[in-house]
C-alpha cells in the first residue's frame, strides 16, 4: 500500500525510474553479485546492467524518491460555510442535573452557545518536531503514509468577536468568601519549572506581555536552588511587582503546581510548562471561550486511551497522537495549556474522594513518588467531579512558539521519563478504580470536538 501511494505520487519519470529499480534488484539476484561484493548493498543501485547510467539514474531515482515524499506532505483542507440548521438536529445536546450543558461534538457546541452560522475544515494535525529536526520530513510522510490525522474544526472566532460570547454571570462561580477576587475579565497564568532557568524567563517574559493576564505565578518546587536573581530584578521593574510572583515551596512534590491558593486574583486559571509559549491572541481567545464555559477544562493537549485499554495490553494506554487519528478524546492535559476554573484546584486538594477516606491523597502520594502522571490525575478529577468531557483548541502553526519549545526540549528531567510508560499506566488504573467504584457508568466521556478560535486560515495545527 505504501509503495502504491508513492508511485502514484510521482509523475511520469519518476515512474520509470521505479521500474529501472526493480529492473536492477532484480539482475543483480540474478546475478548474485551482493553477496559477494565488499560494498554490500549499497551495490544494489550501482551495479547495473548499464554501468555508464548507473550514478546519474541513481541520483535521479533517490530524487524523484524525495520529491515523492514531499507531494505526500498534506494539503491543506479549505473552510466550508455550515448552519445549524441543516447540519444540526433541533435538540442535539443533553443537560446535567446540575444544569450544564454536555458538550461533546459541533452541534451541542453551536446549540450551547447558540451559534447559527459558522466555517469548519479538516485541519492537518502535526508533531512539533516535525519539519524542524532532521527526521521531522520523514516523519511526515510517515504519518501521512499509515494514518489519518485530519480532524474537523469548527472556527467561532466571528462568535467570540462579538460581546454576547461573554454572557455568563461569573457572580454564580464565586464563593462568598472570595472578597479578593477582583478582574474576572482577566486571568491568572501558573507556569510550572524545574531547573530549567532559561525556559522559564523566556516563558515569563513572553506572558507579561499578554494584556489580559492578570497575574503570572511560578510554581517553583526546587528548594535547594533560588529563583534566578534576573527574574527578581523583573518582578522589580514591574509597575505592578504583584503581577509577578513565586509561588515557593520547601518540597519538590510535582503535585505542587495544581495547590489551591485563596491569593489567586481570578476565577480562570491557566496552567502550563516552562517550555510552552502560546501567543497572546490564542490565549485570550480561548480565554474567552472558557468564559462562556467556565465549568470546562479547555485546553491544547487531548489524550484518549485505547479501545481496548483496560484489557492492559500494552505499556502505556494511550498515545499522544491516538486523538488526531481517531478525532476524539477523554482525558486534556493542562499541563501542556489549559484554563480551568480555580474550584477545580480546590477540589485538588482534598483528601477524601468518592466516599474513599484518604483515597484522593493516596492518588496524589503515587503521583509524587514516580514524579509523573500530574496531568492524569487532574484531568480524571475534573471528569469525575464535573461529569463533563474536556474541550480541545486547536493550535494552529502560527501560534505556539515552536523553536524556543524545541530548545527546551533538550533539558528535560531524566527522572521524570524513566520507566514513564509503566508508572503512568498504573496510575491512570489506580485512579480509575478509585473514582469508578461506587458509580454505575465509566468513567471518561469522550468528545469529538476541535474547535478553531483565531481568525479563519489555511495553517496546519500543533498536536499538544
């Protein structure tokens, strides 16, 4: 099937040179010449029956092979215009007792928000390293070649341009002992680093120039070592030092960063890593579709397990790209990018869970003691206490800044990504078992749902 698609991918000269290829494996078996030539088989192109053509045709031949790679890099899908009207039944989502909306395809987005009119396309999902590391084109082709990771995204930046996208009465989110929050048109950033100065000042930096950020915190759980001095100077320099604070603890529990704090100054929190800058327009977009739907976790990275995944067949239950490929997801994780409400990060903190005493704390003691699966572990606390699906937002190219996430890339924690695939695994079961005991239906609800929040265009999106 590969070598199909390849050859058709080509045009007329490539086409003869896959024959020419075929012609030479073909003599030199015959003439079983490989075996016994000291090149091996790099001999396989250049001892030809026509030795005079052989380099040329072989130039010619890993050409057209890499041309062949490139034409199967994928086009890029163009908007149609859709109505709910003629897309949509009349009554596509459900409602909670509680009164919320479910939300898990377009057509309970659009009757949620009531959005009659809006564009949508398939848009390419890409990793990160791909085009920027040497293999990244092969692993495109590779990609495009074995599996589907087109998804469709319904674009409602119109929709949030317009002042009725933010209609919700954030008064029915407070608590009333909540006096000292103040901007909710804002929101608070909490940046999670580990020895990582750098990452970290870029990503501060980068976020202080986002208008609508109330408040940048960093979540610094690395005692032994200070806050670098440069980012002190900052706070200084700040007209507003509070806007810059840190956040330090004497331990360095990775479950730290999701610690609720009464001095957060608003209701939507977004969380990140120090290795992760988004542009201050995608943010403030997807700000401002969180305020429309403060009860979700809406965010940049999905995850969805296997099918089969509680059968345990394999080391780790998901892959990151099983959403891209299969367009739909259970689980976000925040930590790569996210908005929540701060209840969320309450709810965190317990102890008790599900009517377990001291089972949610258990959860978080495995968490610190393999030093991963944070995410997991916020991600199913949120379904569990919410009975909602996560939202995704897609990425498009222009809007996550590819290079300096790259470069960080190179100081990741050895730690942290040791024997990673068995220990998440084990925690995702532990904490499934836990938060599904008591409960007649799963756990995880799955959403289909990619939704495109910068104006219209042609890009292709970041997988988070």
């Amino acid at each position: 099937m590969i070598f199909f698609q390849l050859f058709s991918s080509t045009n007329f000269s490539c086409t003869v040179s896959w024959l020419y290829v075929v012609h030479v494996m073909l003599h030199n078996r015959m003439m079983k010449k490989i075996k016994g030539n000291k090149r091996g088989y790099s001999a396989l192109l250049f001892t030809a029956p026509y030795p005079s053509l052989n380099r040329y045709l072989t130039f010619f031949v890993l050409t057209c092979f890499m041309i062949a790679l490139y034409l199967l890099y994928p086009s890029n899908v163009p908007f149609t215009q859709q109505s709910k009207s003629m897309l949509c039944k009349p009554k596509q989502s459900t409602t909670q007792s509680n009164g919320n909306t479910i939300i898990n395809d377009i057509c309970s987005l659009t009757h949620a928000l009531n959005i009659d009119t809006w564009s949508d396309r398939e848009c390419y999902i890409k990793h990160p390293a791909e085009g920027h590391w040497f293999g990244g084109y092969f692993m495109t082709a590779w990609y495009k070649l074995t599996k589907n990771q087109h998804c469709k995204t319904i674009n409602i930046h119109h929709f949030l341009s317009t002042p009725h996208s933010q209609s919700i009465d954030i008064d029915n989110y407070r608590n009333d002992n909540e006096d000292n929050v103040k901007n909710n048109n804002k929101f608070t950033i909490l940046i999670n680093t580990w020895q990582r100065n750098q990452c970290l000042i870029n990503s501060v930096r980068h976020y202080l120039e986002c208008s609508r950020v109330a408040q940048i915190r960093v979540i610094w759980s690395d005692p032994s070592n200070d806050v670098p001095s440069s980012l002190r100077t900052l706070q200084q320099s700040l007209s507003d030092p509070q806007r810059l604070v840190f956040d330090e603890y004497k331990d360095n529990k990775l479950t730290n960063r999701f610690k609720y704090n009464s001095e957060w100054k608003t209701e939507a929190i977004f969380q990140t890593d120090d290795d992760i800058m988004f542009s201050c327009a995608l943010l403030e977009n997807t700000f401002k579709l969180w305020q429309s739907l403060p009860d979700y976790m809406i965010g940049y990275a999905p995850r969805e397990p296997y099918k089969q995944y509680r059968q345990r067949k394999t080391a780790q239950f998901y892959t990151w790209d099983e959403p891209f490929t299969q367009c739909r997801y259970s689980l976000l994780f925040v930590t790569l990018g996210g908005f929540m409400h701060r209840k969320y990060y309450e709810m965190y903190d317990a102890m008790d869970i599900n009517g377990v005493p001291n089972g949610w704390r258990q959860a978080k003691d495995a968490v610190n003691g393999n030093i991963t699966a944070e995410d997991i572990s916020m991600s199913m606390l949120y379904t569990f206490q919410s009975g909602l699906p996560p939202i995704t937002v897609t990425v498009p190219e222009s809007e996550m800044l590819i290079k300096p996430f790259l470069a960080c890339q190179e100081h990741k924690s050895l730690i942290m990504h040791t024997d990673s695939r068995r220990k998440r695994t084990d925690i995702f079961f532990d904490i499934l078992n836990l938060l599904e005991s008591n409960q007649n239906e799963a756990l995880l609800r799955h959403n289909e749902l990619f939704v495109d929040v910068m104006p219209v265009n042609d890009q292709k999106c970041w997988a988070g």
